[in-house]
C-alpha cells in the first residue's frame, strides 16, 4: 500500500528576521510567507516558512533562493507569485 509522503519542512531565517529593531511595531508588520516548492505533478515536496514585512520582499527572496525549481509564494490564503522550472 502506497501512502502519501509528508513534505519536508524547514523554517527559513530571512534577512530581515536577522535585523535587531528597538521598536515592537516593527515586528508587528512582519507577516508570514509560505513557499511551496513543487515536484512532479503539483506536488508538494517541501514547505519553508518565512517572514517579512511585505510581498516584494517575499518574491525577490523567493527567486534568489530557489533555482530551476517551481514554486508557489503564499501569503495566508492569498498566492503572491508562481514560477515555473526554466
């Protein structure tokens, strides 16, 4: 019996959560990205979990660290971007 393979999952520290800030408002306007990198046939294979503090942000991390691979960026229930293998 085949059953369905959990996708591997790793919390990614981004650039901006590296950033020490004085002001708490700041981490209030960090909001969390989903980056789901997909296999064969849409299928999920790793899920890396990220915050920022807006969608470009999201992208422009998203397309330096995933090369020759699709993925989806996820912001709660909204897809912010698609890219596909080159």
């Amino acid at each position: 019996m085949l059953t369905a393979r959990e996708p591997s999952r790793r919390v990614v520290l981004s650039d901006w959560e590296s950033m020490r800030t004085i002001h708490s408002a700041w981490d209030d306007a960090m909001d969390f990205y989903r980056l789901y990198v997909l296999g064969i046939d849409d299928q999920i294979i790793e899920l890396i979990e990220l915050r920022f503090p807006d969608d470009q942000a999201a992208v422009d991390y998203a397309k330096r660290r995933v090369h020759g691979r699709r993925f989806e960026l996820w912001r709660r229930d909204r897809r912010i971007a698609m890219f596909s293998a080159k």
